[in-house]
C-alpha cells in the first residue's frame, strides 16, 4: 500500500569541479540515494527495484546513501537492506545514517547492523578511503543526532587534500562553512515536495507567511507548524547544486515521500561526475592549521 504520490523517478547528472582532483581520478562518478522512508507507504518496491537497476546499469565507481532508511518503525530495513545489497560499483556502497534512523538507539543499532551484513559500510563520524588517499570520504551523523564531530574529522585531513562529506542533513554545510568541503552530498528535504513555478520549494514560501500568522493558526497548517520549520533552517538548498561559502553542496531529493505527495518534485537518482579545478585557496583557519603542522613536522 502505497499513500503518497511521487511521479517517475528521474536520472540527474551533475559535474563538479574538485580543487585538486588528481588526474587519476578524473571522471570518477558517485551515484547518490537519499531518503527511501521504507516503511510500505512512501516508496514503492518497483520504484526502488528501477531506481537500482539504473544505478548498476551505470557502473559506477562509488554508491553514497545519505540517510532516512526508514520513517519510525526500524524493521523495515531488514527487507531494504536486502534489495540494496544489490547494488553493484567498483569501490562499494558507503552510507550514513538521517534523523529517522537514529530515533532510538536500538533502531540505530538495528539499522546500522542491517546494513553492514548487506555489505554497505556505515559511517558515523568516520573516514574512509574507498577512492584512495587522495580523496578521503568523511561521513558524519545526522545534524540532530550529533555530537557532530565535523571539524574535528576534517582537521585530520592535510590542508591541500580534497574530501567529499556525507551528511543527511544540508544545514550542516553552515556548520562546516569554515572548513574545507569540496563536496558535501545530503538529502533530508526532499526537495520540499511541492515546487511552485517561479518561486520554488512550497516549505520556503511558508517560510516567509508563518511570520504574518498567529501561532494558534501555524500549528494547524502543513509546512506552517514549528515541526516543519525545524526540519531544515535553509530551504534554499532544498535541492541540487549550490555554494556556501567556498563549499559545494548538492542536495538529492530523495526517493521516499511523505503526505500530501510531489508535484514538480520527482524522486531523484543523482551522478556524480568529477572533474579536477585548479588548487583552491586555503581558508584561514585551514592556513593556521597548516601552519601549526608545519610547526611540528620541523
């Protein structure tokens, strides 16, 4: 039984420029899954069957998942799990966890072991390397499970290294505004569901009335409430690419729904393709940290 509305599932192919991409990297391609709410109303199997299909078709070197496996019971990913060990890439399939998989911790646990038996490798404030030592992968936990870790995980990477961050939740790219992200992929928005044309994600638009509106009112109406201005601070970023300082954000819109549904909103498989840019300039804390190292290296 399948509630929410959410129209075909479409491919988007987006090219970023990594600052110092090594050139045996170049033309590497991430293929990005984000928020599947499995739980047998906001996301149909055929959906996540065709939405796999098209992922190994690519043959991609990297598979990223960044969060909300399933909605509030955490069973069902026993039987997502399952389908996405299906996944096929050169390098395998990294994830993180969202806000809906961490609502207790035995779910979290739960979710995490499901996952890792499906050999997906879940990150939690970690790094890995699937890529090699040249682009390290940071995954961090969900900006309202924390302790966020952030900076601290990053600082362990040299200045003049490239890294891609996994975080379900794309406020956290403010959190990491002064810190050196040349990509950061997250989900969480859904893309706001409803795109109205010429002005964009519906939650944005409702953003700016709740401030007219007497309280009582905003409690009862959807995208007006205190709940739902709490789940992201920037809808602005609701989707695709953006810039945050000197950071690159993408925002995947999600395969999963909630009620009332997506118009101009359609469930999103994301490719990545990197391309190398010329060495970026080190932000001053990152030029202090440099220095420091230096210091002690001598």
């Amino acid at each position: 039984m399948h509630l929410c509305l959410s129209g075909p599932l479409t491919t988007e192919q987006v090219t970023v420029p990594i600052p110092g991409l090594s050139a045996a990297l170049k033309g590497t391609t991430l293929v990005q899954f984000s928020d599947f709410h499995f739980d047998g109303l906001r996301l149909s199997p055929r959906l996540l069957g065709q939405a796999i299909t098209r992922s190994n078709h690519l043959e991609p070197d990297l598979v990223v998942l960044t969060g909300d496996f399933v909605t509030e019971d955490p069973a069902p990913i026993y039987p997502l799990a399952t389908k996405l060990k299906q996944l096929r890439s050169r390098h395998g399939t990294y994830a993180v966890l969202g806000n809906h998989d961490d609502v207790t911790l035995e779910g979290r646990q739960m979710i995490m072991d499901a996952l890792r038996r499906a050999g997906i490798t879940v990150l939690w404030n970690d790094i890995a390397y699937p890529l090699g030592p040249d682009l390290p992968l940071v995954g961090l936990a969900d900006l309202w499970s924390g302790p966020l870790r952030a900076r601290d995980l990053l600082a362990q990477i040299p200045a003049d290294c490239p890294r891609i961050l996994l975080a379900h939740n794309p406020d956290t790219a403010a959190a990491v505004m002064g810190d050196r992200v040349d990509l950061q992929l997250s989900g969480h928005t859904h893309g706001g569901q409803i795109l109205l044309p010429g002005i964009g994600p519906l939650p944005l638009l409702a953003r700016r009335l709740r401030y007219y509106l007497p309280r009582w009112l905003r409690q009862h109406l959807p995208y007006l409430n205190d709940h739902c201005d709490r789940i992201t601070r920037h809808w602005e970023w609701a989707s695709g690419l953006h810039t945050v300082g000197d950071n690159c954000l993408y925002v995947n819109r999600g395969l999963g729904t909630y009620f009332p549904g997506r118009w101009r909103c359609p469930p999103e498989l994301t490719v990545i393709t990197l391309t190398p840019a010329p060495q970026r300039r080190l932000h001053p804390a990152e030029q202090k940290r440099e220095a420091v190292n230096l210091t002690l290296a001598e």
